[in-house]
C-alpha cells in the first residue's frame, strides 16, 4: 500500500474533528491533532478536545513551541504509517498542521536576540503590519491579542520561531504522500455554528474550568487558548463572554480561510452537510489518487 497521510483543515466551527472520526470509522486510521491548544490539558471543554494522539499532552503551565510539536507529530504519523494504518491529520493551527505535515526546521526554542528583533521591527513597521505578520504564522495567537498589546505581539511573533522558515511553509514539500481538505462553510452558517457551541460550552462548566486553570497557573503559551481572556473579563455576565467568544472565534476564522488560500493543492469540500458525507468524499478523492485500504467490515 502507498504511504499515505490525509489532512483536514478549516476554519473553526467547521466540524474539522467530527469528519476525522468519521473517516476513521470507514478505514484503518488514527487521528492527529494539529492543533496548539489542544496539545494542554486542562481545557478540554474550551478547546473542544477530542480523542486522538497529540491531545492534551502537556499542562497548562508548560511553555510549549511549534518546534516541539513538529518531531512529537513526526513520531505519531511514522508510527500510524508503519503499523499499516492511516494518519488524519486535523488542524485548527495552520502552522502546526505544516509542522505535522513537513519538515520545517524550527528551533524548539526562540533564537538569542529573536525578541530584540521583533521589538525592531514592531517598532519599525508599527503595530498593525506586525499583528498581520502574526496571523499568518499564528492565526491563534493573532486572534488572542491586540495589536497594540507590543509585549503579547512580540512575544507571540517570537514564539512562533519561523525564521529563515517562513518561505518554505507554502511549498508542496512533505514528508509523506499528502491529501489535505479544506472544509468551506458560508459565513452566515458558521457564525451559528459558533453561537450554538460557545453557548453549550457555558452549559458544559467552561467558566468553571477556565477559573480553576487561571488560578493553577498557565503559560504564556497555554494564555492564547481562546476564550480565556473573554471568561476573565466578564467573571459575572455569560451573555457578554459568549459573545465576545463568538466575536474571537470570527476573527479567527477569517484567518485560517487566508491560510487555506495558501496551502497548495487543498481540495476545497462544503461543510454544510453531515460529517459522513464529507468522509464519504474525503475517500473518494483519496481512492481516486492513492491506495487505501479497504473499508472496515460489518
């Protein structure tokens, strides 16, 4: 059988994980998750945590990198490969899904004077042009942060690590045969889907589960979960903290649509249809272009 590792990407609220398990009950897979929130644990309920390898595997206060996650994710999919199995690859963080995907030589840690530079060009080029910079190499992290917060900005852009790297994130290069879908949805759909899960996640104790995270402690990485800050900040109005998590979730859903436009060869699905039929297509495609094996029996 032809090596071969299936991606889903979208924007958030799309069903990204609903569709991955879908496919994995249809073939021999195993998730993975692209995804530099659900990589802590601690919040399953705001980042919408589901089962798969690379799912909250470090704690709130550890200070986590891309470059970490890339060889844990390598490990993974090797591992999946080799046992005759399929990875699906599932990502919210375009970075990472590129991380998981090809082989970027990040540094697991900020280079020296990495933050000076920064705060150089923060300077220079001014508050806006470097909170864009940040969206494209870290949608969530750009969505999680004002740009005029220059410490948060600078901070995020260093973490990021991209460096000398950064040109290479759109090439067709991976380490393995590679599918990747993008799931679309209309953006009228996509808001009610954010609506209606922030509004169960509340029903679900998230207030409760960010309060008790905030006061063990978090990183300066884990900090950029979204919803944190929007719980915080409303500690007595429900109403307001959904929709300011509704708000954040647009937002960052207009950045991983630019970081869609940009990955190449991604095959476009709607998403406005159960997750079956979008594994059910998602299969076809991959059939059509590579072997897999057989559907599961009974």
């Amino acid at each position: 059988m032809t090596e071969l590792v299936l991606a889903i990407f979208g924007p958030t609220g799309s069903g990204k994980s609903a569709v991955a398990e879908a496919v994995a009950a249809r073939i021999p897979a195993e998730i993975v998750a692209a995804d530099s929130m659900q990589v802590y644990r601690g919040l399953p309920i705001l980042t919408n945590q589901s089962p798969g390898r690379l799912v909250g595997i470090w704690p709130l206060s550890y200070e986590g990198s891309v470059g970490e996650y890339q060889q844990l994710a390598h490990a993974a999919i090797d591992e999946i490969l080799a046992a005759g199995s399929t990875p699906v690859v599932v990502g919210g963080t375009g970075l990472y899904l590129r991380a998981a995907l090809a082989d970027l030589q990040i540094p697991p840690a900020p280079e020296p004077g990495a933050r000076e530079r920064w705060e150089e060009l923060y300077e220079r080029e001014g508050a806006d042009r470097a909170h864009a910079m940040l969206a494209l190499a870290d949608p969530e992290a750009a969505a999680a942060v004002h740009p005029n917060d220059r410490r948060r900005v600078v901070r995020a852009l260093e973490l990021a690590g991209l460096g000398r790297e950064r040109e290479r994130l759109w090439t067709e290069d991976t380490r393995h045969p590679t599918l990747v879908f993008g799931l679309e949805l209309d953006k009228e759909e996509l808001e009610r889907r954010l609506a209606q899960r922030a509004r169960a996640m509340f029903e679900a104790g998230v207030r409760q589960e960010v309060e008790r995270a905030v006061a063990d402690g978090i990183s300066s990485t884990a900090t950029y979960a979204h919803g944190i800050a929007d719980v915080s900040e409303h500690p007595d109005d429900d109403s307001s903290a959904i929709e300011a998590i509704v708000a954040r979730g647009k937002r960052y859903a207009a950045y991983q649509r630019k970081w869609m436009r940009r990955i190449p060869g991604l095959v476009s699905l709607p998403a406005d249809r159960p997750p079956g039929d979008i594994a059910d297509a998602i299969l076809e495609v991959a059939r059509a272009r590579q072997r897999l094996p057989a559907g599961r029996a009974g």
